[in-house]
C-alpha cells in the first residue's frame, strides 16, 4: 500500500526535523482530509433537494425528537450545535419551502416552537434513507468489526476532547 499524502508530510518532517515527533498528524490530518471528503460526498443529495448547509441537519432534528416534531430554538440550537442566529436563518429559509412552521409554545406563550409540516416530515424521511445508503457505501471499504472498532475509538476520543474542555 501506498502512502497516503498525510504519511508523506510526516515523513518530511522526520526529514527536516527530526527532533520533533510528528505522529499525531497521521490522525489528525487524516481526520481533517476525510471530514473534508465526507462532507463532499454526502452534500449532493441535500442540494439536489434544495437545502442548504445544515438545513437536513435541523429537519432531521425535528423529525428525531418524535411526535409532534417540535422543538424550540433552543432545544434545536443545542441539538444541532449551532447558534440561535443560524437556527433562526435555517428555519426561515425551511419555513419559506413549507417545510417546517413556527407555532406558540401551550405551555409558555411567549416561546414559539419549530414544528415540521407533513411535506417537511415526507422528505425527511425519503433523505434519511438516502443519507443512511450513502454513509454505508462510504464505509464499505471497511468490515463491521473495524466500523465498531472505529466507532468506538472516535467515540473515545470524542470524550476525552469533552473531558479537557471542562
């Protein structure tokens, strides 16, 4: 096997600087280069629907959260890990589409709730087994048990960049 273009960028600096230990480029360059590619792979089939960055993201979300499909911009802010300015951009662009329509809250009248439309709830399900299709062609280069494995060392790592944030 070849080495990739990450394993030749730490072989230069082995090279030049041999005094520094570039290992952990071979993990973290690689995961740059695929997060890159992932996301370029799995695009097309939201644009070919109309939706823009993260507009899936908030409808599946939406649609995640179950009956009635309905959360507010907080809650989704939290769940799709952006500010409640983008939620607001994404949600009046959906809202346009008739994809998804801002309610009063019964409980509190002052908050208002993002709920999906029937259409919002229809494409989101026809794109999340689109979505599911591609990520497993994305990964078939790969057995169950090294998906698992992987999984649960990103996991892992995942967890421990949490834990130094704290």
């Amino acid at each position: 096997m070849q080495p990739d273009a990450i394993a030749a960028i730490v072989d230069q600096w082995k090279r030049e600087r041999p005094d520094l230990d570039a290992s952990p480029m071979l993990v973290i360059g690689r995961l740059f280069r695929l997060t890159h590619t992932l996301d370029q792979r799995l695009r097309p089939p939201f644009a070919a629907a109309g939706l823009g960055s993260g507009d899936f993201d908030l409808l599946a979300a939406l649609r995640r959260a179950g009956e009635p499909y309905a959360l507010s911009a907080g809650e989704l802010s939290r769940t799709v890990l952006v500010t409640t300015g983008a939620i607001t951009k994404r949600v009046d662009r959906l809202e346009a589409r008739g994809l998804v329509a801002r309610t009063v809250d019964e409980t509190d009248s002052r908050g208002r709730l993002i709920s999906l439309t029937p259409e919002g709830v229809a494409l989101t399900d026809e794109l999340i087994a689109v979505h599911l299709d591609n990520q497993r062609r994305l990964l078939a280069g790969l057995g169950g048990d090294e998906q698992a494995h992987l999984a649960d060392l990103l996991e892992r790592l995942a967890l421990t960049l949490t834990a130094s944030d704290d």
